[in-house]
C-alpha cells in the first residue's frame, strides 16, 4: 500500500484505498463494541463471579488474542510516534 505518495486528499482513491478504508471504520466500530460489552461486564459483575463462570480455556483465548491485538496497536503508536518526530 506504499505506492502512492501523493496526497490523497487532492485525488480519487482508488479501490485498495477505499477498501482500507471500509475495514478500518469496521474496525473501529468493532473496538468499540468490544470496549463497550467489557465495560458492562466490569460495572455488573466482579473478576471473581466471570472468572467463576467462565469457560477457562476459551477466556484465555480471548485474553491471548486481546493482548495480540494491543500490542499490534502498540507498534502502530510507536511507529506514529516516530513519524512524528
């Protein structure tokens, strides 16, 4: 996606861009849903009562995917940080 380096705000985009695009808005709504449901979880019941009645092996799934999820927006921080500068 590193082919074009004119500014996009002055041009169509093309397909690829607009697909970019398209899956980060989903993205976005998909984060918040997920920030939302958490935040739910967390005011209704204690760690305890979800720890208790959850299915172990698939929250340690979700927590492991979650961590890999933060730590590829860590990188994207990161590399933001350093375009800044």
């Amino acid at each position: 996606m590193n082919k074009k380096p004119e500014d996009s705000t002055q041009r169509w985009l093309d397909i690829e861009e607009v697909r970019l695009v398209a899956d980060l808005r989903i993205m976005h709504a998909k984060v918040n849903e997920l920030f939302e449901i958490v935040d739910a979880l967390k005011a209704r019941y204690d760690e305890k009562e979800i720890r208790h009645y959850a299915d172990q092996p698939i929250l340690d799934r979700d927590i492991a995917r979650v961590d890999e999820i933060y730590l590829w927006f860590l990188r994207l921080k990161e590399e933001g940080l350093r375009l800044q500068k």
